[in-house]
C-alpha cells in the first residue's frame, strides 16, 4: 500500500492537538487508518500536554513551555506524514497503532 502525500488533513490533525484529532477522527478517520492513526496520535498528544500543563501549573512557565514543545513535536509529525513518512510517538503510538488498525 502506498503511502498518500500531499493531505492537509494530516497537517490539520495535529495543529490544535486533541481538538482537531477528534474532529478528523470523526470525519475522516473512519474512512482512512493512516489517517485514524494520526488523528489518535494527536488526541493522546494534547491530552498529555494539557495534563503536564495543569500539573506544572504552579511553576511559573515551566508547564505551558513543555506544552509548547510537545505541540511542536506533533508539528514536526504532522509535516513527515503529509510528505508520506509516518512517526510513530514513543508508547502512545503503540496504543494509536492498536486502536486505528494502521501500523506504521
């Protein structure tokens, strides 16, 4: 099988992290596993950024940073799958791979 390049979706999926991963999960994840992968990547990826966020809270700009720089690794993924390469995140990937049936 192929891999698709070139669709925005992928980028889209990750730009508001859990938000748009469950927006493309519902529209077009169930139509495309490449693409259901990704979009329960992204959910998995905001989840842990919002709870590194609420548990750093009280650090000043310690939680919001690392937040910051998990959105920009869910970029960075964005980007290698809209070129066709799939990243596959360390632990949650293995539990967006068994739930999206896609294995990259």
């Amino acid at each position: 099988m192929e891999k698709e390049k070139g669709n925005i979706m992928y980028i889209f999926t990750y730009i508001l992290s859990w938000l748009t991963g469950i927006i493309v999960f519902i529209t077009e994840g169930q139509k495309n596993p490449r693409l259901k992968f990704h979009s329960l990547q992204a959910i998995f990826l905001g989840i842990i950024a919002t709870i590194i966020d609420l548990v750093l809270f009280f650090i000043p700009f310690l939680g919001p940073f690392l937040a910051f720089l998990i959105w920009v690794y869910g970029m960075y993924i964005s980007v290698k799958a809209y070129n066709g390469e799939d990243i596959k995140s360390p632990i949650i990937g293995d539990y967006a791979a068994k739930y999206s049936g896609y294995s990259p």
